[in-house]
C-alpha cells in the first residue's frame, strides 16, 4: 500500500517515522478525512481550510504544499498506484514535529496521507440509535476540529458496543444534544430540521456546513441551538451526516423512527439518494 509522506511517496512499511513522534506520544495532531467520487460533494477545500484554522489554533506551521490542487493530485496518484476505484476515502493525518514534552519546542509540521476504498454508500441505514451516560463533550478552542487526541469518541465506541447498538448520541456536561461519536446530528418534526450549536462541543463537520448551505439555498432554515434529548425522542426523524454521507436511524432509545429520505429529497433535491 502507498501513501505519501511530506510530499513523499512510502510504502506503508517504510514510512520513517520517529517513535519520538508528538502524535503518538501526545495526541498533538490533527487529521481530516475526506471522500470523493462520483455522486460526492467535492469538499476539499472546506477540509483544508478547518485543517488550517486547527493548526493556526495549536500554533502548528501549516504546510503551504497543502493545497487543493495538490490533494487532488495526490488522492489521484494513490488511487492509481492501489488499484482503488473511483469512489475513495483519503485520510489526512498532520503532526507537530518532535521536540518538547507537554509544552512542545517547534511549531513545525509532519504530515501523511492515504487513500483506501470507501465502502459505505452516500445514504444509508444507521440501524439502533441509543444515548452515552458515561462520556460528555467539552466546547473549548479546539473543539471544532479533528485531532488525534480522540478518546472520549473512543470511550463512547465502547460504551455502543456494549449496550449493542449502532451508534450512540453524546451530550454536553449540561445535558444538550451534541453529536453521535463518528458524526453531527440532525432530525426533523415536520419540515422543521435542527442540530446542535457548535458550542455544545460538537466537532463543526464539512458536511453539517454543506447541509446547512444547501437548506438554506433552498429556502429551508436550519434550526441551530441547545437542545435536550427529549428533542429526538419527539422527532420524526433522526440522521447523522459526516464525510461518507448520510446515516439515518431507525429508533433512538426504543422509539421507532421514520428514513428522513422523502423530507429531505423535497428540501434539498440536490443530494444524491
């Protein structure tokens, strides 16, 4: 498998990185992930730019080879040296280079990106939709991006698991909605569509931005704000979005839930279902 490094292209087992690494010993990256092909939202430059307002947040140089044109070219060559079809998954992982303990001695970056088969379609069936009791989210200076430091989704992974369900919605320490553990949560009571404000902690997605600028091109408001879970137990429906798609799900604490699908094809009739 290829992937590049620093402008560099490594099979997986020759990668030099450096067991001093500030991401595996500190969490101290960040990452996007990003899907493209045919019938995707080509989103590469909103990835870019939140990945940019990260690293200006953690006081990380951002590479200036990072450009559009660049990803594009890159996804494109990893694509053909795999063998990958059209539709793929690239994973940008970005790192503060070696140096310093907590408090870190260079603001220079590492990056790596790789590129495998996405496998999920743009809209599918989430399945059991159940609720975190043991992991919350905190709104902080960095709360809106993707960093390595990812344990309480890690955490709320394993809680869903034991409790048997698909995915799990996690709330803030004051109990609002916040987001599942892979994505941002939407729903809908009528025509009316909400989702949590970013100051609940929730990580502001490529996709809920994309969504919110495509009801709002169709003259269709999204509802922003805090919200308890007593809001998805009334709604009609419930879906996540992230950079694979769509999931919709189809009970949240027992209580059965409709597929979103018809609603959100009248109100956005620009999305792929």
């Amino acid at each position: 498998m290829k992937v590049i490094f620093n402008s560099r292209t490594f099979d997986t087992s020759a990668v030099p990185l450096d067991l001093a690494n500030r991401a595996f010993c500190y969490g101290d990256g960040l990452f996007e992930t990003i899907v493209t092909g045919p019938e995707r939202f080509n989103l590469i430059d909103f990835h870019l730019a939140r990945l940019q307002r990260a690293c200006h947040v953690l006081n990380i140089k951002f590479p200036s080879e990072l450009t559009v044109t660049f990803i594009e070219a890159s996804i494109k060559q990893l694509q053909a040296e795999n063998e990958l079809s059209q539709t793929v998954r690239t994973k940008i992982m970005l790192w503060r280079n070696t140096g310093g303990l907590y408090s870190p001695s260079s603001t220079d970056a590492s990056y790596l990106i790789e590129v495998k088969h996405a496998e999920k379609p743009f809209f599918r069936n989430g399945g059991k939709l159940g609720l975190s009791e043991s992991v919350h989210t905190n709104f902080s200076p960095i709360s809106f991006a993707k960093t390595m430091s990812a344990m309480p989704y890690v955490l709320a992974g394993i809680e869903k698991d034991k409790k048997a369900l698909d995915e799990i919605i996690l709330t803030d320490v004051y109990g609002n909605i916040a987001e599942t553990h892979l994505a941002n949560v939407f729903w809908i009571n009528g025509n009316n569509v909400f989702t949590p404000d970013l100051t609940t902690g929730c990580i502001e997605g490529v996709m809920r931005k994309q969504l919110i600028a495509l009801f709002a091109q169709n003259a269709h408001k999204v509802n922003t704000g805090k919200f308890t879970v007593d809001a998805l137990q009334h709604a009609d429906s419930i879906f996540a979005s992230n950079a694979s798609g769509i999931s919709y799900f189809s009970s949240f604490l027992g209580l059965e839930k409709s597929s979103p699908k018809e609603t959100l094809k009248e109100l956005i009739p620009q999305l792929p279902l």
